[in-house]
C-alpha cells in the first residue's frame, strides 16, 4: 500500500483542472492536478496511475454529466473535483443551486468509493473587467461551500481563501486563468491539505516570500485579444472548449521524473 493511499487519482473540472495557463514547451498543458498526481507518485512506495477528463469552458451541469460517470467507472480512489466558476460568470445564476449541485456530485463520488478532494478556484477579480461582480460571487459561493465542510471521505482546499494567489504574478496573460508558478501554488496547497509532501524544487515558499509583483495596466491589446473574444464565445452560445477531448482521458502511470 502506498504511504497516503491514493494509487488512482482521477481530476475533473473545467479548464482551472484542466491546467490551463500552464503552457509547456511543447505545447500541452500541464496544471496543478498534473503537479498532485507527480507528488502523490513520488510520495509512494507503489505505482500511482492518473487521468484529467476535465475540459475548458464547461459549466457545472456539462461537467457532471460528462465526467461524472466516466471518473466513477475508473474505480478511483481519489477524485479532484472543481466546477462552477464559469455558472458564476453567467448572467444569472442561483450561488445555492450551485452549491447543491457540488454537494450532490461529492456524494455520489463518495458513494462511487473515492475520497474526494474539492477545490474552489483562486480568485482572479483583482485583475479583469467586471471583477467586482465575480468577487463578490465568488465570495458567495465559496462560503456556501465552506459552511458545508469538513465532511468524513472529503478534502476541501479553499484557494479562494488564499490570498498569495491575489498577485497578479501568479496569472496568465489572460488574468482568468492561473499560469505554471500559480498552479504550483494551488498544488502546494493540495498536498499540504492531503499530508503529503510538497517537492522542495518548486521553490513554492520562496515565491510565496518574494515582494509582490506590480500591476500592470490593461491594455487595448489585452481587451481585443482575450476580452472581446470571450463575450463573442458568450453571445453566439461557443465555449472554448466546444469539440475538445481530455488530455488524459485513462489511467496512465506517472512518471515520477516530472
């Protein structure tokens, strides 16, 4: 058996699981929930297999009907599980129907016979238009969230209580969306939750201690390159991620190198 007991390890979400904003060299993603899977491995004495079904852009409905089943049906033992960022960006939407809707999905996971790790996502509204509005949304959901947990079989991981993830150095060029240092940092957070060891080469803390980095202005290059795009996807019903398939859609053993 392994150390912390995890030797499945499913992720599920939208594009925050996803691990959008961490670009590598090549091309692919990465994200927080390939940096678990890679200290979960080199915590174990056993193999650890993972796979990410999640997909950019799905609301939390999509996201359970899409991923759900397929995540039960690998017979995991740990599941990630994040959704609702982009129900609260909509319009119109009930924060308690939300909060129902990850409180039934967690149960069903748990019933499935995985421990569950639920995260909420960093809070990005320092840094993008209308960010009073998603803060104060987000804030909303997050409470409603966290009154509901500890719970037997569940992790919570409050990202969107952790301030450090505020600075605008942890963000994409996008602003929504983190980059590698803040996946790192969401990772960290993660292990740190679920008593396993942070790898002492991703320098989290020594981030963490540096001076904040300056805000920056947003320019007309950043509203016609990232703003204007995405209310276009909103007005004619598109989501980035229309047609896409998961990264890692079975099990698959990680490589304990990185």
């Amino acid at each position: 058996m392994t150390q912390h007991g995890f030797r499945r390890y499913v992720a599920i979400g939208d594009s925050f699981s996803e691990g959008y904003g961490d670009l590598r060299e090549d091309g692919t993603l990465r994200g927080w929930a390939d940096f678990v899977a890679l200290g979960l491995a080199r915590a174990s004495t056993e193999t650890v297999s993972y796979a990410n079904l999640a997909i950019r852009g799905r609301k939390l409905l999509p996201i359970l009907d899409e991923q759900l089943d397929r995540a039960i049906a690998m017979g995991p033992d740990l599941v990630s599980f994040n959704g609702g960022g982009n129900d609260i960006m909509r319009p119109r939407v009930s924060i308690d129907g939300v909060a129902d809707r990850l409180d039934g999905a967690v149960e069903r996971l748990r019933a499935g016979g995985a421990h569950v790790l639920l995260l909420s996502g960093a809070n990005p509204s320092a840094h993008i238009p209308m960010g009073s509005l998603l803060a104060r949304r987000g804030e909303q959901l997050a409470q409603a969230v966290r009154v509901r947990y500890p719970r037997e079989g569940v992790t919570f991981v409050d990202n969107w209580a952790d301030r450090t993830l505020a600075d605008l150095r942890y963000w994409s060029v996008d602003r929504l969306h983190l980059n590698a240092l803040g996946h790192a940092r969401v990772a960290s957070n993660v292990l740190t939750a679920l008593d396993v060891p942070v790898p002492e080469e991703w320098g989290i803390d020594d981030v963490a201690a540096a001076p904040p980095g300056p805000r920056q202005r947003r320019t007309a290059a950043y509203y016609r390159e990232h703003v204007l795009p995405w209310i276009g996807r909103r007005l004619t019903g598109r989501s980035s991620g229309d047609g896409r398939e998961p990264k890692i859609a079975q099990l698959q053993p990680v490589d304990t190198r990185g």
